[in-house]
C-alpha cells in the first residue's frame, strides 16, 4: 500500500526527530540543573572560621565570599553539599554512591557551561569529558541496579536521574518506518474509539430490548393461559423484571420504545 496516496497521509504528519547533543540533559536522563550558586557564600576553605568573618566589617567579608572568587568556589560548595546526602560516611570517597554523585555534579556543571556560554560548546575538551562522564555513570548505575536495586532506585531519586540504558543494537531512524508505525498506533486508536462508542450503543439498547422482551413472554404467557397451559416462561420473566430494576438504577440513557412508561408499570406489577 502506497501511504503517500491514502487519507492517512491526511492525519498523520512526519517530522523527523530532532537530533540531541550527547551533552543534552534530555538524552544524558538529567531532570535537575546545576544548583544556582549564591553569591554571598563563603567559600569552602573558609566556611570552618565563619563565626570570626561574619563579625567581619560587610566590605572585609565579601572578600572571603565566592562572589569575590572563581566558579569554582562556588560549585565546590554544591558539590560537597550533594556528597553530604549520599556518602556513607564523613571519609568516603570510593564507594559507588560517591562515584556517582562526582559524574552527576560533573555532568552538568559543563551542561550549564554549555548553557550560559555557548561558544563553549564548540571545546574538544568538554565535550569529550561529559560523553566520557555521561558513560561511566551509566556504567556505574548499570553495577548498582544489578547488585543493589533498593540503593540504585534511592541514589537515582535523590541526584533526579533517569537511567536509560543503551540497546545492544541502536536503531536507524528512517522516516518510511516511523510512518508506518504511526499508521498503526492511529489505526489501534481509531479502532478502540469505534469499540467503545459502539459497546456505549448496545449498552443504550439494552433497555428498550428487554422492554420489548418483557412484552413478548407476558403475551406468551397469556397465550398459554387461555387455552389452560401451564406457564413455561415465569422464571424468564422475573428475571428480566430483575434486569430492567437494575439497569434503571444505574440511570442509563432509554431509547423511546413501542411500550410505555405506564405498560411497564402494569408489566412490573402483573403477577
């Protein structure tokens, strides 16, 4: 079938995905940005002495704040606080979780280089360094998830990491294919839709056809009564009074139908 000549083409429209930079935080699994740093921190050497500089004269004390330093003074300090929730002790610096956290603060660090100076973007240097990151953790993340699932679910919930996996083998993106599998995702869609609005119809019928069954088995019964049969249809009758109360009370929608309100009353109360 030649899709460019059938109405699909009409409903569906390609567009090619975009292509994601290896340092995109959309492809790296990244929900958070780099911490915003303030300004008016003390930088980490000296935030032990910090009850003797805030006693310090405001234009003496700016001097030891990262606002007077380099950046990264400033992205030391979120470093040490994000090793403070996830290192298992004061001395860790080998564990897994350390590792991890290291990469995580790494990564984007130069994805908020990349942000605020874009010509950065263009460095060999950085761009090597996040790919060569962005692959260890994911190696590093893999080792936890197969050797300690509870601790790789809690590690990648508190750095806002998505762990996406590499497939073994990647797959080509070719816009017949994807178009193909869009035709089918409409076509499932399409066909669901119609089911639903057609189960709602026979659900809106259900009423006037026991209506009109109800009105048959009474006639059939008073047909058996007049020439001195004994009934053979009592037990389908109650049952489909029963059904009838039911469905009234679920409050569905009545179609109008050959028998009245007022003959439905008679058919309920007839013995």
């Amino acid at each position: 079938m030649n899709i460019e000549n059938h109405e699909f083409h009409k409903v569906i429209k390609y567009n090619r995905p975009q292509e994601l930079k290896a340092w995109d935080p959309r492809r790296s699994g990244d929900l958070q940005p780099l911490d915003k740093v303030d300004p008016n921190w003390l930088k980490w050497e000296f935030q032990p002495f910090s009850d003797i500089i805030d006693k310090l004269p405001e234009e003496h004390r700016k001097i030891f704040t990262v606002g007077f330093g380099k950046r990264r003074d400033g992205t030391k300090i979120l470093l040490e606080n994000a090793l403070s929730k996830t290192r298992r002790h004061k001395y860790d610096n080998e564990s897994m979780e350390f590792k991890v956290t290291w990469a995580t603060w790494r990564i984007r660090n130069i994805q908020d280089i990349f942000m605020t100076v874009p010509t950065q973007q263009r460095s060999p240097y950085l761009k090597r360094s996040v790919k060569e990151l962005i692959e260890k953790r994911r190696k590093w993340l893999n080792k936890m998830r197969h050797e300690d699932y509870k601790r790789f679910e809690w590690i990648i919930e508190v750095l806002g990491v998505v762990f996406k996996n590499l497939p073994e083998k990647p797959t080509r993106i070719e816009r017949k294919t994807s178009i193909n599998v869009l035709v089918n995702l409409y076509c499932n869609e399409l066909r669901d839709k119609k089911m639903l609005e057609y189960k709602a119809l026979l659900e809106e019928e259900k009423v006037p056809f026991l209506k009109t069954k109800l009105e048959t088995l009474m006639a059939i019964r008073a047909d058996e009564e007049s020439i001195n049969i004994p009934s053979s249809v009592d037990q389908d009758i109650l049952q489909t009074r029963k059904l009838l109360l039911e469905l009234e009370k679920t409050h569905m929608t009545i179609h109008p139908s050959k028998i009245s309100d007022l003959e439905i009353k008679r058919l309920y109360s007839s013995t």
